[in-house]
C-alpha cells in the first residue's frame, strides 16, 4: 500500500524498518504546512489533523489574492504615469526649452515630486517591513502598527479565520489560542496570540484579554455575542463577511482614487506637450 501511495516509498519503509512511527514520517517536512501538521496530530485523529492543516495553510489566500487584483491594474497606472512624468521631462521638453515657458517645467517638476515623494515613502515602508520581519521582531510590527484601524482590522480578520477553522474541529477556545501561540511564529498575528495568552495567564477573561491586545472592536464585539450565546464559530463567520466587504470596498477606493490621479496626470502631461507644440503654430501666425 506505502509503495503504491508514495513516491519516496523506499525511505518511508526504511524509516519504519527503522522502528520510527508512520505519523512521524509524514509530518517530517520543513514547510509550514508541516509544522503545523506535527502539532496537530497530537490533539486531533491524524485525518482531521491532515484537513484542519489544509484549512489553516489556506486561511487568508483567497481574500488576500483578490485584493492583489483589485490593486495590479492602478498600481500599474500609477507607475505608468510617473513614468510618462519622467520621459516628458528628461527627454522632450528638454529640446523645446525655447518655445515654452519656466512654468510648464515647474508645473511638470511639482507632479515629479509629488510621484517620487509617494514611492520613496512606499519604498521606505516596505525595506523597514522587510528588515523588521526578518529579523523576527513581528511583535515590534505589531506594536507600531496597531495604532492604525485598517491593520487592526486585517490582524483581526485572520486571526478569526485561524480560530474558525480550529472551532470546526471541536478545539475550544483555550485550546485556540494555545495553537496560534506555537503555529507561523514569523506571522504578524503570533505576537497577539502570544499577549492574550499572557493576559489570560493573568487572570483575565477573554473578553478582556482581547481589549488589552487592541483587538478589533467589531471583532470584541461578535466574539462577545458569540460567547454569550455559544455560537463563537457562526458570529465569527458573520464578522468575517463584514470585514472582507469592507475591506475591498477600500480597496476599491484607493483604486479609483489613484486611478484619477493617474489620468489627471497623464492629462496634463498631454496638455503641457500640446501647448509647447502649438507654439510654433502661433509664432507663423503672428507673422
């Protein structure tokens, strides 16, 4: 059966030859579904083990790729357009200087350094992101950015998947939290399960320990009705809907709004060029 199931057949016979659990064998692997595979088993029969990690290793994907599309086509425009800013004003007005006037390049140099600004500072974001997450320090990431509502509200979002998918499995609600303290502890939602662990540790409830770790207040708020009418996993799956909703309707709108900055731009590129070669035109006539 092994042989015909199994590519690496013959290194899983000799391991069991070897008197190492089968089990063991299966969850030997170095990826995160892995890992999250060997700390299931010992809570759950190893085939809900197996379907609770699938869940767990897609938790988020589906959402989070469609965001990414939503965001590609203005993202692309927005470089198109800085990068229309930067032909136009390196290559062509330079050899029209004489027949257009200081304010069409000051007009020009101004959207130039509004573009530049706006990448530099996405650019600094992601190489601090980037550094940060590294070097393991999720927790410093969670600290600065919790302030904001929006990153609260995508912690809270994940975070509530990874908790649905643990309920489905009949884990309680301790159980969860003792979970998502040993599972992606490069994730940005581990240092909030680490806290709220500490706080229940502490002697607070639930419902405390999640106001302490600055929780989402719509996410406090189902999981609170959730608890109150023990329906923890539907209200969650209600919260969920909502956020993911609001979410890509912001999504949506920082599209538009970047994608009308963009054709504005790219207007009045088009505009500044058509008045510089319309200066000849006016020249002759005057003539």
């Amino acid at each position: 059966m092994i042989e015909i199931c199994f590519r690496c057949h013959k290194n899983i016979l000799a391991k069991l030859n070897e008197g190492e659990k089968l089990v063991s064998i299966l969850t030997n692997g170095k990826e995160s579904y892995f890992q999250i595979l060997r700390i299931l088993k010992d809570r759950l029969p190893f085939k809900e083990a197996i379907h609770c990690a699938n869940e767990i290793d897609d938790v988020g994907k589906g959402w989070i790729k469609e965001l990414i599309k939503t965001g590609i086509y203005p993202a692309f425009l927005f470089l198109f357009s800085f990068g229309m800013i930067l032909f136009f004003q390196e290559m062509i007005l330079p050899a029209m200087s004489q027949l257009t006037s200081k304010q069409a390049f000051l007009f020009l140099s101004i959207l130039q350094f509004v573009f530049s600004l706006l990448l530099f500072l996405i650019f600094v974001f992601l190489i601090f992101f980037l550094i940060v997450y590294t070097q393991k320090k999720t927790e410093l990431l969670y600290t600065i950015f919790c302030r904001f509502t929006l990153f609260r509200k995508v912690i809270s979002l994940h975070f509530s998947l990874l908790m649905s998918a643990f309920l489905g499995y009949g884990l309680s609600t301790m159980e969860c939290i003792d979970m998502l303290c040993k599972i992606h502890p490069k994730s940005l939602y581990h240092p909030l399960a680490i806290q709220i662990q500490k706080a229940l540790h502490q002697g607070n409830t639930m419902i405390q320990a999640l106001q302490l770790c600055h929780m989402d207040e719509e996410f406090i708020r189902f999981f609170t009705m959730g608890l109150h009418t023990s329906s923890i996993k539907e209200l969650l799956h209600l919260y969920q809907q909502k956020v993911q909703k609001e979410l890509e309707q912001k999504i949506k709108k920082l599209s538009l709004y970047i994608q009308i900055g963009s054709y504005i731009s790219v207007g009045i590129v088009v505009l500044t060029v058509y008045q510089i070669l319309l200066v000849p035109m006016n020249v002759l006539n005057t003539l």
